[in-house]
C-alpha cells in the first residue's frame, strides 16, 4: 500500500506552471529593485545595533551613575545655608513663622488705628481744621519714641 | 548544494538577473507544485509563486549558506506565503477543496490509460489537500519533490528525528484517507 501511495504521490510531478506564466511572473520579477544587503549597509547597521564599545559603554555608564548620586544627595542632604527649605519640610517651624507673621500684622494694624484715634482727638481738641499728615507724624512720633 | 547552484546565487546577489533567472528556472516548478497542493487553485497558486520569487530576488542579498540549502530557504518563504494567504482567506480552504475539481490537471484524455492516471492523480491530489499542512509539507517534499530529509527539516525548521516521525504519521493518515475509496466519501460525501 505505501509503495503505490508514494507511486500515485510522484505522479502528481506532472503538475507544471503554464509557459505564460512563468515567462510573464520572470520579467515583473526583474523589473523589481532589490533590497539593499551590501556588506557596508550590514556593517552600518551593526555598529548601530551596538558592536560592543567599551569606552562609550563606560562613559554612558558613568555620567548616568553621577546623576543619580547626585538626585539622591539632594534629596538626603539637603544644604544648611537654606532655611526656607529646612522650615519648608518642618511643620513646626512653618508654625512659629506664621505666628512671628501675625504678630507683625497686629502691630501694623495697631499703629495704623492709634495714628486715625489721635487725629480725631486733635479735630475734636481743637474744633480746627484736620491737621496735615506731617504734622500727624511729628506727634505720632513724640507719643511712641 | 551544487557548486554551480552557489555561484548563480553569489551572481544573483550581485543583482545578475541571468543569474537569477537560472535559480527560477530551476526551482519554479516544484514551488509552484508545493503552493497549488496546499491551495488547491491555479490562479491562487500562480500569485503565490509569483510572490515568493519576488521576495527571494529582493532579499536575496540576506541568504547565507548556513546548513539551509536554497531550496529550503524557498520553500521556507512559500510555506510563509501559504500560511499568510490562509490568514487573510480564512474561510477559503474549504471553498477551495469544493472547488479543486474545477482545477483539474490537464492531461490529453483519449487514451483510457492516461485517463486513469488523471484520475488518480486528482483523487491523490484530493487526499493530500485533506491532510493537516504541516503533515502535507512533509509528504509534498519528500515524496514528490524527493527533496533529502535534511533539506527538508530545514525548510520546516525541525530536527531530522521529528521529520521521520511526522513523515510516518503522514503516511498514515494519507493511507486511511485512501483506503477503500475514503477519498471519495470525504470530498463528495458519497459512498
């Protein structure tokens, strides 16, 4: 059986593309560019693909450990000379600034209301027309010094 | 692989289409015959051949004797082509093994003898296009190209000892498609 399977199978070698055929497919072929494979374009490509090079390799390597030692001294040892980032990542120290801030903002406001009390004492003292700023000053001036 | 076989190939990537024209002529037929086998349509298997030696004369410059003699390195682009075409034509196969009879090969038919080998050469034909395709590379290349085991489990990328195994399991199946006028039944659904 398997000797006149195989007979039956060489007999399928009558199986032939048409003449036509093959003469027409032949001449699209050859009209066809070819791929570039020459032995320059190879070698371009594999120094590109990373032939090995030990001094680039190092040097890539190098500038990239330095970048890195550094991201992390700046995040663990941060410079003294700069309180504003120290206190930036202290919530206590944030705290008494606020509150330094605050005793700033009442004093202001504090001078600002005793200077207004004064000037209407003095129109009310002395039924006269409001005095000038200068004037407001010098007393100002003598009252706190 | 013949030393004149490496000199048209070494010619060929030089881009010599003399050179070139000798490798279709040589090789032409028996892709054409591994494609229409495994698609089972002229015109189909016409455009598949047609694509595989366009790919072989573009990329030919990127063929490196390295245990793949170039046969198996076209037959390596062929089974892509088939498998490929199978993967855009999904529903095709079976339409096509409907249609297989319509691509009868043609042979002068007065001659009552010749007229039984045309018949058997399709009911053969049928019974291989009802093998798996791995099954089918393997029984169109070792028995009706007689191309060596090593050129073939080259082109299929296997090892010499799966080749003989798959080549045993092949002869096989295609045996109980034969046997006893199962051919028939499959394809026709008659007994």
């Amino acid at each position: 059986m398997e000797q006149y399977l195989k007979q039956s199978l060489e007999k399928l070698r009558v199986i032939e593309p048409k003449a036509e055929f093959k003469e027409h497919s032949l001449m699209l072929i050859l009209s066809a560019p070819q791929n570039d494979f020459s032995p320059n374009a190879v070698q371009r490509l594999k120094y590109l693909m990373g032939a090995p090079k030990p001094g680039l390799i190092f040097g890539i390597s190098a500038i990239f450990t330095l970048l890195v030692l550094s991201s992390f001294s700046l995040l663990y040892f941060q410079p003294a000379d700069k309180p504003a980032l120290i206190s930036s990542l202290n919530p206590q120290a944030i705290e008494q600034e606020m509150e330094t801030l605050n005793i700033q903002f009442s004093q202001i406001r504090y001078y600002e209301n005793l200077a207004k009390k004064i000037e209407i004492a003095l129109q009310k003292a002395s039924n006269k027309p409001s005095p000038s700023e200068k004037q407001i000053e010098q007393f100002f001036n003598e009252i706190t010094l | 692989m013949l030393e004149e076989e490496k000199q048209y190939i070494a010619q060929a990537q030089q881009g010599d289409k003399v050179a070139f024209s000798a490798l279709y002529g040589q090789h032409l037929s028996r892709i054409y015959r591994f494609i229409f086998l495994k698609v089972s349509d002229k015109e189909e298997a016409e455009d598949l051949t047609h694509e595989v030696f366009l790919s072989a004369w573009q990329n030919i410059g990127a063929y490196r004797y390295q245990g793949l003699p170039f046969s198996s390195w076209l037959y390596r682009i062929a089974r892509n082509a088939v498998i490929d075409f199978y993967r855009s034509n999904a529903n095709k196969k079976t339409v096509q093994i409907e249609m297989a009879s319509e691509n009868l090969i043609k042979l002068p038919a007065r001659d009552p003898d010749l007229l039984d080998t045309q018949m058997e050469i399709e009911k053969i034909k049928k019974a291989v296009a009802l093998l798996k395709p791995e099954y089918q590379d393997v029984i169109i290349m070792r028995f009706i190209e007689n191309l060596s085991y090593e050129e073939v489990a080259a082109a299929l990328g296997k090892s010499e000892g799966a080749l003989r195994i798959m080549q045993h399991r092949a002869l096989k199946e295609l045996k109980l498609i034969c046997h006893d006028g199962t051919i028939l039944k499959t394809i026709t659904g008659k007994a």
